[in-house]
C-alpha cells in the first residue's frame, strides 16, 4: 500500500487545533466572564452561545440531506439531542440528575457515532428506523431516570400497580446501573465502562480512518473526543456549548472539505483530478511548463499482473509524483497518464525535476504476488515465499512543453506535452523529452 503521508494526515490538524482553542477557551471562560460585564458586545455573545451547536447541527443535516449522506444526519441528530438533554440535566438541582444523565450519555454517544458512520446512502425507510431506535435510547433512560429519582410520580405509580414483579426487576436492575456509573469513576467523573468504551471506538475509528483515507471518517473521529470531552467535564456550563460547538464545525467543515475531494481529488491517487486541472489551467498567463507523463507498458501490465496490482502501480507513481519539487504542482489526467505543471519555469528548467522523478521511479523496487501465491494454501505460502514474488521496474516517459511562440494557450501548451511524451515512447520510453524551440 502507498499511503500519500500529507493526504493522510492533513485532515486531522484542524480539527485537533478546533479542540485545543475550545480547551483554551475554556479555561479563560471566568476572565472572559469577568469582562462581559463591561463590554456589551461579548455580553450578547455569550448570552447566545448556546444556541450556536443548534445553528450548526442544522446547516450540517442540510449538508447531510443534499448530499445523501444519511450517517452524518444521524450522528447530527443524536449529537443535537445529547446536546439538549446534557443542558437540561446542568440545570436541575438534583446532584444525582446532574451526574448520571452525563455519565450514562458519555457510554451511548461514541457507540452510536461509531455505529452511524457505517451508514452512508440509505432509504428513507433505514432512516425512520434507526430514529425510533434513538428515541427507545432516550425513553429508557428517562423511564429509569423516573424509577429511581422520582418513585411516587404518577406514571411510576402507575407501573408498579399494575406490573409490581417486573417494577422491582426494573428498579433492581436501575440501582446496579446508577451504582456502575456513579461510584465506579476512574479519572475525575469518567465511568470505568465509559473509559473502556471510548478506547475501543477510537481505535476502530482511527483504523476506519486510516484504512479509507476518508476525511469524513477523520471528522467523525475528532467529533466524538470533543463530546465526549464535553460530557465528561466537571463544569458543564462552558464546556458543553464549547465542546459541542467545536463538533458542529469539525463536521461541517470535513463534509464541505470531503465534498470538495468528490470533485477535485482523484480518489484511487490522492493526486488532483481532470476538473482541477482543467481550472488550475484558466489560471495559466506565461512563462510556464507542462509535463505529461505516461507508465511505460501499462495495459500489458495489468494483462498480465490484474487490475489491484495496477492499481498500486498507479498509487505508487502518484505518491512519488507529489513529491516532485521545483515548485511542481501535479495532476491525474486520465488512466495511466498524469500531468505536471512548473509555474514560472521553461521546459529545459523543468526537465531536471522530472529526470530526478524518473531516476527514482526506475529505481524504486515494485513486488508483484505470483498468481501461484493467490491461490496456495496457508502450509504452502511459507515454504515457497520466496518464488511467489517478483520485483519489477515501473517506467515513464515523459514529455515536456512551454509557453511561447504559438503556443499561448495553456490547452496548446498541454496538446505540445503530449505530442513530446508520444515522442519519447517512440525513442525508446523511459526518458524525458523536451520541445525544440522552432
């Protein structure tokens, strides 16, 4: 596997820092209290910044619904209600109320993120299904709530006449839940259970998140440590409208930038796609060159070696490609051809960045699996490893072009480099070829 490093990590720093300016945001809340009263304009800031998680859960289902993306919708939802509910609970009186209602949400929340990040494009039906399975969450947990802190209301009352064996079974069995939560704390007001829990769903989301590279699934990830950040503080004043502030913008922000990979990122390379080259190239004026790339003996390749291996011929060629300096900004234009554009640099400028390029491709060993070791038998693969795998060369030839003369459109620039490439391959492939100034 060629993992592009910068791809894979660039979507985790800004929700991180998002999370880092809540934390400091919270710990300056009193001074920043303190000067509230005499500055009107951050005392109406503060008056309203609860309702900002509201405004932001809302634009993100809109996200969600216009993209079809019914997971994100029910992670905003559950987040929403979580959201409503933890601020009811701050504001009762009751001490038990103000700490198992929290403690019960900080084991639920993560399970049912995690669960909702499975679900993508659904029917309305699937939808309708998991929300009734979010209000059952919510009626138990208020119907347990009511057997044990309010056990003379009517409803209570009610239950017991007419079901006393299984109201002590419930009331039994609410008591060893209060008792799991409430006395068996680990760091601060942190549950035991819930602690175990939220390790587990990190590590699953973080192998989701490195194992489809989905910026989605990043965001997803860095949500649930912000609410959970959230439910889990012992000053839920701040750090819920923090916190859960925090999450809103995580998920906006990653839906709207893994809307933006759909049109402009090629998914297989991590490279920019044809719509991004296409714009990258209206921005042209002069003095520029365009390299176009093409692998050597590719559609033999995947013939004979199968299209997966191909693939990571293809992630390979990319990976190396990104890496091209000069101030090189590269592209996927199709297949197996790519393209590489050199702002401010002439063709014989460029062509020592792409000769480097090419050297370390040549160079570069690439293992092939024989379809022998596909088809063995786990007692066999061990003794016959080393016949299963092949090393190859992966080549390119490369053609390079420039602005000037006739050549004063990008597109004509573009047309040039791939007359060169076809040159190369000609020449012999595996080699960079440039215009000859007429």
């Amino acid at each position: 596997m060629y993992y592009n490093v910068k791809r894979l990590f660039a979507p985790l720093i800004f929700p991180s820092l998002l999370i880092i300016l809540s934390m400091l945001i919270g710990w300056q809340w009193d001074r920043m209290l303190f000067h509230a009263d005499i500055d009107n304009e951050l005392n109406a800031f503060i008056l309203i910044s609860p309702l900002i998680p509201y405004v932001l859960f809302f634009i993100v289902i809109i996200l969600g619904a216009r993209s079809n993306n019914s997971g994100l919708i029910l992670c905003t939802i559950i987040l929403t209600i979580s959201y409503f509910i933890l601020n009811l609970s701050a504001s009762y009186s009751i001490i038990d109320s103000n700490l198992i209602i929290p403690r019960i949400i900080s084991f639920l929340l993560p399970i049912n993120i995690f669960l909702f990040t499975f679900v993508e494009k659904k029917k309305l039906k699937i939808i309708f299904i998991y929300m009734l399975i979010i209000l059952a969450e919510v009626g138990i947990i208020r119907f347990l709530y009511y057997l044990i802190e309010f056990p003379e209301s009517k409803i209570i009352t009610q239950f017991y006449t007419e079901f006393p064996n299984l109201a002590t079974s419930f009331l039994l069995f609410t008591q060893n839940l209060y008792g799991i939560f409430l006395k068996t704390s680990l760091i601060n007001n942190i549950p035991v259970i819930s602690l175990f829990t939220i390790i587990i769903i990190l590590v699953l989301m973080i192998l989701k998140f490195v194992s489809s590279r989905d910026v989605r699934n990043g965001g997803y990830l860095f949500a649930t440590i912000s609410v959970f950040l959230a439910v889990c503080s012992s000053d839920p004043v701040p750090s819920l409208m923090l916190f859960f502030t925090t999450a809103g913008l995580i998920l906006l922000i990653t839906t709207i930038e893994a809307s933006f990979s759909m049109a402009y990122i090629d998914e297989l390379t991590g490279l920019h796609g044809r719509r991004s080259l296409n714009e990258t190239l209206s921005t042209l004026t002069k003095n520029y060159a365009i390299a176009m790339l093409d692998i050597d003996h590719f559609k033999k390749f995947n013939d004979r070696y199968g299209h997966k291996t191909g693939d990571q011929v293809l992630k390979m060629v990319a990976a190396k490609l990104s890496e091209v300096s000069g101030g090189a900004k590269s592209f996927r234009f199709g297949g197996e051809e790519f393209t590489t554009i050199f702002p401010g640099k002439t063709s014989r400028e460029a062509k020592p960045y792409m000769e480097e390029y090419r050297i370390i491709l040549e160079s570069t060993e690439f293992i092939v699996r024989s379809p022998i070791r596909r088809s063995s038998t786990s007692k066999s693969r061990g003794k016959s490893a080393s016949n299963d795998r092949k090393t190859v060369t992966i080549t390119v030839s490369i053609g390079i072009a420039e602005y000037g003369g006739n050549q004063t459109k990008p597109e004509k620039v573009l047309k040039a480099a791939d007359k060169i490439l076809y040159k190369a391959k000609h020449l012999g492939r595996n080699r960079v070829e440039i215009q000859k100034k007429k």
